[in-house]
C-alpha cells in the first residue's frame, strides 16, 4: 500500500482500505488496486465535466477518484463482481462524488456507439504473460491473463481507443517490461497517435508502465 492508504476490516469482514477520503470495499472475486493502480492514479488528470471511460473498473477506485473531481465517467467490467462491488462503494462514497458515475457490463469497447467519444480512457488491463496452465479458476483471471506475449488484451483494445477519442482526448494504459515490448510497440505504432511513456516504478523484477496516447494533430498545408 502507498502512505496515502490505511487497511481496514469492516464490520461485515470485508477487507477494505481508505484512499484520498475514499472508503474502499474489496471482494476476493475482484482485482484489488495494487502499485499499478496508484502509480496510474497519480498520473491521469481528471477535470470537471469531462467525460471519461474506464475499462475494467474493478473496485471502481480510479472511476470515484475521477468522479472526485468532477467528471462524468463510464465505468466497465467484464467481471459482474467488479461491477456489483463498484455499486457498493459508490453508494458507501456518495458525499465524494462531484460528478457522475454510471456502470456498464461488456468487453473492451465492443459495445460502445462508434459515434460516441470521450475526453480520456483510461485501461489497467491484463498484462501479466501467461500460459494455459497459469491461468486461473473464476472471474478473477480476465484482471491477470495477457496471453503468452502480455499484450493479448492491450492490442485489441488499442485498434479500438482512438476512434472512441474526442479530437483533443487523452488515453491512458498501464504496461509491464514483463511484456513482449516489440509486439506491443509495433501496435502503438499502428494506431498512429502521439505515444508518451509518462510513468515508470520498480516493482519487484518488473517496471510497471504509465502509457499515454493523444491524437496527432493534423498539418494543413
């Protein structure tokens, strides 16, 4: 945990923990916000009325801290626990929320109108190179499994992201060194926006990684 958590048990044996004047719940079948979590916190800028889309939201921590400032944010998960468990700490959270949270059940962006953009889309996905026999039982896996490169998940979501951008939007994704780097740059490329490595922090034999992606801005001649 970073200075800015505290653990707690609640009353109903639920482990939880308290971030920035938020009430976090945790529940076993959910990701629970570890050092990528934190390092993709203090990274994103969430500002007031923008519309954001978080992809699996887990506990809903980054979809509150958003709503904390004011923006109106989108909060997805595969995994129903996620959003069940999202639920909850929004209602425990209510007096913190300055802008608005609403949740939603689906894969990536798959069921998103194409018409439809957003200011900023933020994704903690899967990233963790795995093989069959590494994966495991329950909803839990879809939060750990990248497939045998660790870029399964961020390359289908990347060919989907740009074109869910406002003109001026920011995307923002969480990577690993544990990664295939050379898989997962060639797909950066292919979306042809601006890429910035923006954050990096040491955890244990890997690097976790801050990626943040922006439209190129189009020259007229």
């Amino acid at each position: 945990m970073t200075p800015k958590t505290k653990q707690y048990d609640s009353h109903k044996h639920q482990k939880g923990f308290h971030y920035n004047n938020l009430h976090i719940t945790l529940n076993t079948q959910v990701y629970n916000p570890a050092e990528d979590t934190f390092l993709l916190l203090e990274a994103i800028e969430p500002y007031k009325n923008d519309t954001i889309l978080e992809i699996g939201t887990g506990c809903g921590i980054i979809a509150l801290h958003c709503a904390q400032h004011g923006s109106n944010v989108l909060a997805t998960d595969i995994n129903p626990y996620a959003l069940q468990l999202t639920k909850q700490n929004i209602i425990q959270n209510h007096d913190q929320i300055k802008g608005t949270i609403q949740l939603a059940r689906g894969n990536l962006l798959d069921y998103i109108r194409l018409n439809t953009r957003f200011n900023t889309i933020i994704f903690n996905p899967p990233y963790l190179p795995t093989t069959k026999k590494e994966t495991l039982p329950g909803w839990i896996n879809y939060a750990y499994d990248g497939g045998i490169t660790g870029t399964k998940t961020i390359e289908t979501f990347l060919h989907q992201a740009p074109q869910h951008l406002k003109k001026k939007g920011i995307c923002y994704f969480v990577g690993s060194s544990l990664q295939n780097q050379k898989y997962l740059n060639s797909t950066i490329q292919t979306t042809e926006m601006t890429h910035t490595l923006i954050a990096e922090q040491l955890n244990g034999d890997e690097y976790i990684q801050i990626h943040q992606l922006q439209k190129k801005k189009i020259i007229r001649r």
